[in-house]
C-alpha cells in the first residue's frame, strides 16, 4: 500500500501491516461461556471439591425455576450420603456486635489448624433491601482470600422459611465439598434466630458491653437458645465492662431452667478485632460438641432438625402451589375485598379459596 510514511524521507520508520479490525461481536464467546454439567458431573465435582461448581450448584438450589429446583434437588440426594460430617455453628448478633470482624477471626482459627469453612447467611431482609448484607465477602477481609474458605450471602427471595431451607440445602453440599466447618450468619433481632438453631450444632451469641443494661434488647428466646454467650470488644478500654457484662450475662442465664441438651451455656469475653482469647471461643466449642456427641443428645437433635426439615419443606410446598394457582391468584383479591367490606366472614371467604384449590 502506498502509504505516505514509506516515502525515502522516512528511511527507518517501518510500517507494520497490522491487523484487521476486530469484529463488534466476539466469536470466540461460546468457548467462554459457563459449561452445563449433569447431576453426575456436578456431584463428582463438588465430591472432589471444586469450589467454582459447588457455587455454581448452590445458584441451582437458589433459583425458583423449576428445571433447576429439579437438578438442585437430585444433586443434593446424591450429596447426603457425604454429608453431615461437619460442625455447624450458628453466629448471631446486633448489627455492629462485630460478627463479620469475629467470623473473620474464628475463620482463620480454624483454618490455621487445617481446617476448611464455610460461611453462609440467613438474611430474611435481603428481600427488602435487594441483596444480603450478612455473608458478604467484603466484611470478612482475611477469609475472604483463603481458599480454604467459601462464603456466600443469604439467598435473597422467598419468605425465611424459603431462604432457611435453601441454606440448609447448600450446608449440605459445602459438607460433600469437604468443608468441616459451617458458619450459619444471622442478624439478632427476630425469627432468623429460630430457622438457625434449627440446622446448628452450637449456637453463638455475640453480645457487647458497655450498653449500661446489657440484657435490654435480646429477646429472652434468643438467650434461651445459646449454647454460649461471647461477650466481644474485650480489649482497650473495655475490658473492665466487658468483664461485667460477663458477669451479668452468667447471672442471668442462672436463672434458665438446665437445657435439653445437658450443657449449662458459658459466657466469654473476647476480641475479634485484636483476635484475643479466640482459642477459649473454640475450646468451649469443642468441648460442647465432645459433651454432647457423650451423652447422645447430638445425633438426636440432628435427628430432630431432619423431621422439622421435612415438615418445614412440606409446608413451604404446599403453601407456594396454592398461592400460585392461577385461580387462586384471580379468586384472592375479590375474596379479600369482600372480606374487608363485611360481606363475607373470613372463615367462609377461606373456605371458598380452599374448596376453589382442592376441587
Ligand atoms: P457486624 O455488624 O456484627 O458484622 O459487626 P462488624 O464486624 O462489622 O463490627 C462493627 C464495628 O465494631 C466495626 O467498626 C469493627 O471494627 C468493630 N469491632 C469489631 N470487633 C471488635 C473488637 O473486638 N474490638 C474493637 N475494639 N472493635 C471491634
């Protein structure tokens, strides 16, 4: 080509020929996109713990499409077998108690002994506020880079029962992934609290000091169901308060009736942030899980949360395929109308949905 740079005058300067300009759409993309696996290929991948397809498989059980609820569910059957063999612990208080900071902390705790973990969340706001706050990578800065570690939010839609369910089912996948530690994340402030307990082995309260009255704001439930009480931030100047909050803490759990499983919960003061006295965290831990595996009440509660799960899920199908029914989509609104002006009582307007649903 006659160009007018390889005119003599310019002896030296080279012209490369270069090449032809890109096309706008690139055809190399299906090389790059995501590969479909079968129900086998997922399973032997998550058995042999390829941690890309383990999340890939947990989106499955996250979807409410129904090919892949269909293929979540056949994989997680396979799963079960290789299950179970995990400690779960339920990590749960107030916005700004310091879970993340903690979680990040016990995290590398366990991972300094060879351990591998999950994290995972239950979020029943997620829905709200669109996207989770709880499990987020970037509030646990040093697992977050560990590969040793897997961390993913609350599942965002559906109703808790809904999201509950589907972390149980990824807790079940993360075990046949090889993680023998499982961190269930949940704020303490309502029902979360509940659908936790109901698929962990230990369930932690991390509790502050310095609030003056330090019992005010946790629901007595929520207290009842602690198997330990970790008092954090106890480091500069809040050591002396925390040690009080302690003390407090003790005292009033005094006043519960011995639990079910036998153990008397304990109270601990601790530093997530400084990762102070954390070893006492998992002693307590793992002396719990050794009481309790003792004295028989660990494979019965395991048994328990198996028949609720059964019956939580049932509930949860049956109550999805009747709100969803298009008749019933058409038939609520005009009965709820009714309802509301008085022309109908609620028993019968119920009635009329159901005998619509079952006929
Ligand atoms: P979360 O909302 O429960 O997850 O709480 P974060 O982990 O985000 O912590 C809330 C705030 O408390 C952050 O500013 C942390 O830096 C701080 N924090 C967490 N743990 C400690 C601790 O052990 N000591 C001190 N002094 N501050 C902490």
């Amino acid at each position: 080509m006659n160009h007018p740079e390889n005119n003599p005058q310019y002896t030296g300067l080279n012209v490369n020929k270069g090449v032809m300009q890109p096309p706008s759409v690139n055809p190399y993309l299906h090389l790059t996109r995501r590969k479909t696996y079968s129900v086998q290929e997922y399973v032997d991948e998550i058995l042999a713990g390829n941690i890309t397809v383990l999340s890939q498989a947990v989106t499955l059980v996250e979807s409410s499409r129904t090919e892949h609820q269909e293929m979540a569910q056949a994989i997680i059957e396979k799963c079960l077998p290789y299950s179970g063999e995990s400690v779960r612990v339920g990590i749960t208080g107030v916005p700004g108690a310091g879970k993340s900071t903690s979680i990040d902390a016990f995290g590398m705790h366990l991972l300094g002994e060879g351990h591998r973990l999950a994290v995972l969340a239950i979020d029943p706001s997620s829905e709200r506020t669109k996207g989770s706050i709880l499990g987020d990578k970037t509030r646990m800065e040093k697992l977050s880079v560990e590969k040793n570690a897997f961390i993913r939010p609350s599942p965002s839609a559906g109703s808790l029962g809904g999201v509950a369910r589907k972390t149980r089912e990824t807790i079940v996948l993360c075990e046949a992934a090889g993680f023998d530690y499982v961190f269930v994340e949940t704020v303490g402030v309502g029902q979360s609290e509940t659908a936790v307990h109901s698929m962990v082995d230990f369930f932690l309260l991390i509790q502050l000091a310095g609030t003056g009255d330090e019992l005010q704001g946790i629901k007595r439930g929520i207290m009842e169901m602690a198997d330990g009480i970790v008092i954090n931030k106890a480091d500069g100047d809040n050591i002396d308060k925390a040690n009080m909050a302690k003390r407090h803490f003790a005292n009033a759990l005094h006043l519960f009736p011995l639990p079910e499983s036998g153990w008397s919960p304990e109270v601990l003061t601790y530093s997530g942030h400084y990762a102070l006295r954390i070893d006492e965290v998992w002693d307590m831990i793992h002396r719990y899980i050794n009481f309790v595996k003792a004295n028989g009440y660990f494979d019965r509660k395991r048994n328990e949360q198996s028949k609720y799960w059964m019956y939580e899920t049932i509930n949860e199908r049956l109550k999805n395929d009747f709100y969803h029914n298009p008749n019933i989509e058409k038939m609520l609104p005009i009965l709820e109308k009714e309802v509301l002006l008085a022309k109908k009582s609620s028993f019968i307007g119920a009635k009329e949905a159901l005998e619509a649903y079952y006929s």
